[in-house]
C-alpha cells in the first residue's frame, strides 16, 4: 500500500473485523506491495474467513473512493491491492 489512504483503508476494516469476529492481531507489517498479519484464531469463523472478509471490505472501500476520486491513482491503488490480496502473480 503505497499511499496513506489505502493503508488508512486496510487498518480501519482490520480494527472492525477484529472486534467483530473476535481475534487477537499480535502483530502487523503493512508494505507497499503486501501485508504480513499474525492472528490468533477467532472466536468466530476460521482464519481464512478473517482474510476473506478483510480482502472484501478494503476492496470495496477502494472501489467506491475511486468513483470519487482520480481514475489513475486509484486504479493503482487497484493494482497494489489485488497484489496484497494475492490475487495477481508476483
């Protein structure tokens, strides 16, 4: 995540999935091109439901300011995210 909003994005639905689904972040490293994230196992939903809805949300959050905001630097911030999530080849 190169730029402070979409890192801003990415620990604000981090925070609230915590609190709903009742885990424990023992620690993070946000970088511009992934996330490292060590959890506990939550008391709700398995580690990869955490990951899914945390991709779901920030993705959603991204798109909708791209609507708002500039198409370039957006559509970077597209490209960054898809490499977090691990959804493109490195």
């Amino acid at each position: 995540m190169k730029t402070a909003p979409a890192r801003d994005v990415f620990m604000k639905e981090l925070s609230k999935i915590r609190d709903e689904m009742g885990f424990r972040l023992a620690g993070y490293v946000v970088m511009p091109e992934h996330v490292h994230l060590l959890i506990s196992e939550p008391k709700q939903g398995t580690p990869s439901s955490v990951l899914q809805r945390l991709k779901l949300r920030v993705s959603r959050r991204l798109r909708k300011r791209r609507r708002s905001g500039s198409a370039n630097q957006l559509r970077m911030l597209d490209a960054q995210l898809a490499k977090l999530l691990g959804l493109t080849k490195p």
